[in-house]
C-alpha cells in the first residue's frame, strides 16, 4: 500500500475515462476474430457462413466508432489528473484534492463522491452494486490563466463507513468521485466559428483507508505521503 501511495504521490491518479476507448478497441479486436474465422470456414468449405461472420464484423465496428469517438471526446479536454490531499483519506477524515481542467465551465461542475459495493449474487456471474454512501458538493474553481481552472474538493467521510476493498464485505467496496457538466474551450462546431459546448464527465477510484490500517502502516489522517501542492 505505501508503494501505492508513494506512485499516487509523484503521479496522481487518472480518470478512469483514459482507457474506455482501449477497451472498445480490444473488445472491436475480440469479436472481429470469430468474424473473420467464420469467413474463412465459410470460403475453404463452400458454406454459407456469410451472415454470421456478417453479425460478427457489424458488431466490431459498432465497438470501433464507439471507442473512436470516446477517444475524441476525451482529447477535446485531455487529461484531468486527480492529486489527492491528504494523501492517504482516511475514513472518519476528510478527503480532498484537485485537477487541472484545460476548460471553461458554463455553469458550475458537479462533484459527486460515492461509496460502492460490488458483489456476485446469489450462484450468478453477474455482478451487483449498491450505493452505501454518497454526497455531492459544487466544485471550487481557481482560474489558472491560459484558459486552465484547478477545480477542488473536499469531503468529510463518515466514521461509519467502510474503506476501501473492506474485509467486512463480501465482494468489494470502492470509493469514485465524479465530476460533471458542461465546459467550453477552444474546439469549434465544424464548419463555424461557434464554440462548441462539451459535456463533461470524468471518474477517479480513489483510496481510503481505515483508521486502524492507516495506523498499522504508520500514516496518519494528516497525510505522511504529501500530495506536491501540500510541498509548494
């Protein structure tokens, strides 16, 4: 966990939006593989695979655009790196920090922080969640110049919640702050000179630690691993 921490320090923490496109792109990959098997199967054999090979190829596309037009949506803003203060949360304490948004906002962002368990039902794969614990707060703007706000939050987290990966739970519990609404930077709506209005949303997991753990580890609620602003 110290390690952890250490690398939370030095880097921050990325939305989780940075890799959705990679996903798509690898689950485009996945069904294209089939497509193309029964295509072949279907040549070498002279048998009509064509439509199923067609349903494979169709849906792979689908998850292609898809995580194309994620990644282009995510490079209108580019990174929102999350440098949390104190580093570690600690439950009982407060949780904190901010990113950099390359962005106006229109209005106010929203920042939401929710506590999640995740958890197999039953003898069923599929997963479940509940949320065990959430609270909302408007996000604290400082301008930065060049068009940059440092967006900032802060939270009490309640004394009687779980950590993060709790092993009083079955399954996993998580903590995510979400940030959302719409910004305005220098993209355009093609073809005109209009600034375009982007929704923002962008989600972090950040770590929270036990009182108890927090101690075994020999950090306090204060922070030992200070983020860099905490330095300045």
């Amino acid at each position: 966990m110290k390690q952890l921490l250490e690398k939370i320090r030095r880097q921050g923490i990325p939305s989780l939006d940075g890799s959705l496109h990679k996903i798509s792109a690898f689950l485009a990959v996945v069904f294209a593989a089939p497509g193309a098997i029964i295509a072949v199967l279907g040549l070498i054999n002279w048998e009509g695979y064509g439509f199923s090979s067609l349903l494979f190829f169709l849906f792979s596309g689908v998850l292609y655009f898809l995580g194309r037009n994620m990644r282009h949506d995510y490079e209108k803003i580019g990174p929102t790196v999350v440098i949390p203060d104190p580093l570690p949360a600690v439950i009982g304490h407060e949780l904190g920090g901010h990113f950099m948004l390359a962005a106006k906002p229109r209005n106010d962002l929203t920042l939401k922080l929710s506590c999640t368990h995740t958890y197999s039902s039953g003898s069923s794969d599929n997963s479940s969640k509940m949320v065990v614990h959430q609270q909302e707060m408007p996000a604290y703007l400082e301008p930065q110049g060049d068009g940059v706000q440092k967006v900032s939050f802060l939270f009490q987290l309640p004394e009687d919640k779980p950590e993060s990966d709790s092993p009083e739970y079955r399954g996993t519990i998580s903590w995510e702050l979400r940030a959302t609404g719409l910004v305005t930077n220098d993209t355009k709506v093609p073809g005109t000179q209009i600034t375009e209005l982007i929704e923002f949303d962008r989600s972090w997991t950040l770590p929270v630690l036990s009182q108890a753990y927090a101690s075994a580890l020999g950090l306090t609620p204060e922070g030992l691993f200070l983020s860099n602003s905490s330095k300045a």
